[in-house]
C-alpha cells in the first residue's frame, strides 16, 4: 500500500519523465485509442520489467548500485542511449517490412516484424531504469524491506501508483488521421534522442572517469 | 514545393491618400508615440533630448509612409530591423556593463539575475502548473527585464495581435528578417513543406524535456541567439558543446539559411515559441484575408511570403495559414488589394483602408512602444562610442 500511495503522490513528475519517450512516438504512430492503450500497455509492461529487474538487481548486489556514483552513472547512462537509439531511429529511420520473396528474415526481419511494438516494450525498459526522482524515493523505501519479495512487491505497487497518471496518454488517438502530427511527433522524437545521447554520453563518460 | 522568388510587382490600383489626409490620420500615433516614448517627460540631458527627438521622428516618419504609401511591410521592415540591431547594442554594452562580460557565470544564475526573454515562455508553463515554480533564473518582478514583465507584455501582445509578436515585437526577429532581404533572389528556390513542421516538432521537444528536467531546454542547448546575447561561461565541456551549437545555428538558421532562401527561416521553422504563438491567432481580431473575388492567382503573396504561410490551398481558402505573422508583404505585393488585413466579424474586402489603419495603430504603436527605449538606448551608446570611445 505504501509503494503504491508513494506512486500516486509522486506519479506525475513521473509522467513528466515518461512523457517525452512516449508523447511523440503514440503523436508519430497516429493510431487511434484503442491501438494506443495498448502501445501504452506495452511502453508500461517494459517499464514494470525495468523496475523490477532494477528492484532484483539492487537487492542482489546489496544496492551496491546506489551507493556507488559511478556504477549509477553507468545503469543511467546506458540507458540514455538506449532510448536515444531507439528515438532518433524512430524519429529519422522508416523500418521496411522485410520481402518474404526475397526471404528477409534474420534477426533484423523477426525485429522489424514486432516493430513498433518493440519500440513501446525497449522504451518502457529503458525509462523503467532511469533514475527520476520520484524512482529514487521509491528506491529509498524499497531499501527497507526485508526480503527480495518485500522490496519487488514494493516496486510493482509504486509502479500501479504511477501508471494512474498515463491513462490519459492513449487519448491522443482523438488526433489520429493528421499526417502533420505524425511528422512532428517523429521529428520530435528524433531531437529527443539527440537529446537524450548527449545525457547518456556525458553520464557514461562521467561513470568511466570515476 | 514551393516555387520561389516574387516576380516584381506592379503598383496596386489603390487610391493613395492626400499627404494631408496621411498627416491627419498619423495624427493621433504623434502623440500617443509622444507620451509612450517620453512617459510624460523629458530628459533633461541634451543628448537624450536629442535621441528622443531622432527616434520620434524616426518612428512617425515611418508611420507616416506607411498611410501615405499603403505599403506595410517595406516600412515595418526598418523600424523592426533597427530594433534588432540597437536592441543587441544595447543589451551586451548593459550586460558588460553589470556583469563585466557577455557570459553568464554560475554565480549569476544561483542569484538568478538572467534576463527573462519571451522564448522561455512555452518550457514554464507546464513545470509552472506541476510544480508552482518558474523554471528559469530571472528575477520574478523587479530588475532587468523580470519575468512578470515580459508574461504582462507577452498576453497584451497576443491579445492584441497574436503572431503578429514575430514582426512587430520580437526583438530578435529583426536579424533573420534583415538577411532574408539582401539577396534580390533565392538561391535555394524551392523548400520541402514537410519542414515547416519542424518548430512544432523543436516546441514540443522542448516542452516536454522542459517538464521532465525542470530545465529550460531551449535556453541551454538550441537558441541561436546566444550567440549575440549572452551565453554560459564555456569552463567545461558542456560549454564548449553549448557555444558551438549556439554559434551553428545562429550561422545557419539567422544568416546563411535567410540569405539563400529569403525566407525567414529561424521564426518560420525553428522557433518553438514563434509555433506556440501561431495558436494565439485564434484569439486576436486582425487577421489576413485574401479575396477570393479580387484574386488574380498571380501567387505573388505565396512567392513572396518570408514564412512559408501563404500556399495555394491557402489562397483558394481565402486566408494564410495559421502561422502568419502579419508583417504585410503579402498586401504590399499583391496587385489588386484582394490580400488585405481584416478584422474578425467583418465582410471581407470592404473597408480594406479603414482595418488596415486600425491594425496598424494596435501594431505599429506596440513595436513603438516596446522597442522606443531600447532604440533609444542602443542609439545613446553608439554616440557615446564615436564622441568617448567607449560604450559603457
């Protein structure tokens, strides 16, 4: 219960960080509601995957993770370009399906058949481990349960808490048909991630050198 | 694809007024400049006497042409372009000034004594309703130009003239429009519409990064304008990668993009406030039409529009997009009067001069107020620079 009242006070700054990932790319796929609630739902199955793999991992290492700026910078940093990748591939790149005929299969043919699915479920990976503050409290409250059990529950309650503040997210599917919006909402995405490269890379940086 | 280059215009079969007619209509702008510049007084400095007196002139001069002549644009253009210019003259001297140097330290920002300037305005509003905090290290009310001052200016000139801000207020949109005009013709005669979508893409971008790091994004990694302003102290990495980008764009989108292109290519494709502003043209009463009656389809306001906003789809509508910025040269070029400004509510094409003037009051004394000091100002340091050596 209180990982979940932590999410609902905190979940809008958590919105606002959520929002620049997931704003421009639902605006770029121009889809309607429904198909939206379920990009959100995959953008928030990765994110409760994030949360809960960093809740194991800092359990398992006995949050060594926290305590140490550097390790820190390296998660985060990661995970910046993680998502600039994806954002700045989303937002400048057009995945071809592959030719059947031509037999375009792989790895890179299975890849662009689950896109954009892929891209909701990576980013929601990806923002699940970035470190914003509202993450951080629940991190702190996390740190004093017990057990791994106590420390996953207290995550997957905070992550209910915050998912509350980005129901409204697939409503921009009222806007759906707008060609215009979908050219922003990609342009957008693409400055995002060069955005979000520069952060990763100067974290990453600052996470070799200390 | 738009074509590009405005094939020289005819004059328009307009009646031009008497000059005493022109003066009887300046009239009334003469001494609402002259309270408005003067606040009631005057200096008692002779040189300031003298400066006032100048920039007085200069601004009823220019009304003046603007009844008599009928053309907008071409006399907006000067006022607006000296604007630009003294206004940098006069914010680095009064930055060197109180700081010592154009870069802005550490120390000024946790004081937070930075000038508040109206691109910031868009990256506020949603950290200002989440948090009740304004995300920017100006002074709220008192000192160089607060933030309540320029929110106050900004809703008065939106009510008043909604995008109409990006050519009769915006102190810095005098320097794109200045390049954009010193070619006779476009070298780069053809631009992709698909990239005027991009300062919707760069305003959106900003806002939400702007929400997600409480940072004015904007202010710290993409404004041109730095670059003649004011800049962070470069001491780091971060600086340096800062003062390049500033320096790049400025480069690119304010001289060599404007010069190419004639077009106004900053506020037409890169501004997110000047995107933002678009909205406001909803809400205000003047506006551009074009007369569908009157039309010639000659295209010479959609080749000669600075910001992209007149397309054929647009003309056959009967008005220019939403991102005009009623600086009128569509109505200084257009041969029969059919592109003309209005007012909502209004039949179109009937009393064309009558809404014109009234726009022109609403506008012309906004840019005459809002710049006079500034020009002043600027003017001031110059002539003590020739007659001192020295600006400060």
């Amino acid at each position: 219960m209180q990982g979940f009242v932590l999410g609902l006070s905190s979940g809008a700054v958590c919105a606002a960080y959520c929002a620049p990932v997931l704003v421009p790319c639902l605006l770029g796929e121009g889809r309607g509601v429904l198909a939206n609630a379920w990009a959100l739902l995959l953008f928030l199955m990765g994110r409760l995957l994030g949360y809960l793999g960093f809740a194991l991992l800092a359990w398992g290492i006995n949050q060594a993770l926290l305590k140490e700026a550097g390790e820190r910078s390296l998660l985060i940093g990661t995970a910046y370009v993680a998502l600039s990748v994806l954002l700045v591939f989303y937002g400048f790149f057009r995945p071809r399906h592959a030719c059947q005929a031509a037999g375009g299969g792989g790895v890179v043919g299975r890849l662009r058949e689950f896109w954009p699915s892929l891209l909701f479920f990576v980013s929601g990976v990806a923002t699940g481990l970035n470190f914003c503050p509202p993450f951080l409290l629940a991190v702190t409250a996390a740190s004093q349960e017990g057990s791994l059990a106590g420390s996953l529950l207290f995550f997957f309650t905070f992550f209910l808490g915050t998912s509350v503040f980005l129901i409204p997210a697939p409503f921009l599917g009222l806007l759906a048909g707008r060609p215009v919006l979908q050219t922003v909402g990609k342009m957008a995405a693409g400055l995002i991630g060069a955005y979000y490269l520069y952060i990763g890379i100067t974290l990453l940086a600052g996470g070799f050198l200390s | 694809m738009i074509p590009e280059h405005p094939p020289k215009a005819t004059p328009a079969a307009l009646t031009q007024p008497s000059p005493v007619k022109s003066l009887l209509i300046s009239l009334p702008m003469m001494v609402l400049t002259l309270v408005m510049t003067t606040g009631g007084r005057l200096p008692s400095d002779p040189l300031r006497l003298l400066i006032l007196a100048a920039t007085y002139l200069f601004f009823n001069v220019l009304f003046f042409l603007m009844v008599h002549t009928g053309k907008t644009d071409r006399y907006r253009a000067i006022a607006f372009i000296s604007y630009a210019l003294l206004f940098i003259v006069s914010f680095i001297t009064h930055m060197i000034e109180v700081r010592g140097s154009m870069s802005l330290s550490q120390e000024k920002i946790l004081l937070c004594e930075v000038p508040f300037c109206h691109l910031v305005i868009p990256m506020t509003l949603i950290p200002a309703a989440l948090t009740k905090t304004i995300i920017f290290p100006g002074e709220l009310v008192k000192g160089y130009a607060s933030i309540a001052t320029m929110f106050v200016i900004w809703i008065g000139a939106s009510l008043a003239l909604g995008r109409g801000w990006c050519s009769w207020g915006c102190f810095f949109g005098g320097l794109d429009d200045a390049f954009s005009r010193i070619r006779k013709s476009p070298l780069i005669k053809a631009i992709d519409r698909r990239w005027t979508y991009l300062r919707w893409a760069v305003l959106l971008a900003v806002v939400l990064t702007a929400a997600a790091f409480l940072t004015p994004t904007y202010c710290t990694w993409l404004c041109p304008f730095k670059s003649v302003t004011e800049f962070s102290e470069v001491t780091d990495f971060r600086g340096v990668v800062q003062t390049i980008i500033f320096v790049s764009l400025f480069v690119a989108l304010v001289i060599a993009m404007p010069v190419l292109t004639k077009r106004r290519i900053q506020c037409s494709l890169f501004c997110p406030f000047g995107a933002m502003q678009s909205l406001t043209n909803r809400i205000n009463a003047f506006d551009v039409r074009f007369d569908t009656a009157k039309c010639l389809n000659c295209k010479r306001c959609l080749k000669s529009c600075p910001t992209l906003s007149v397309t054929e789809e647009s003309i056959k509508a009967g008005h220019p997009l939403l991102s005009c910025m009623k600086c009128g040269k569509c109505t200084d070029v257009c041969p029969t009067g059919a592109a003309a400004f209005h007012i909502r509510g209004t039949p179109v094409g009937e009393g064309r001069s009558l809404k014109r003037i009234l726009f022109l009051y609403a506008a012309f004394l906004f840019l005459a107020t809002f710049s006079g000091g500034l020009i002043q100002d600027g003017l001031l340091r110059i002539v003590r620079l020739i007659t001192t050596g020295n600006m400060i």
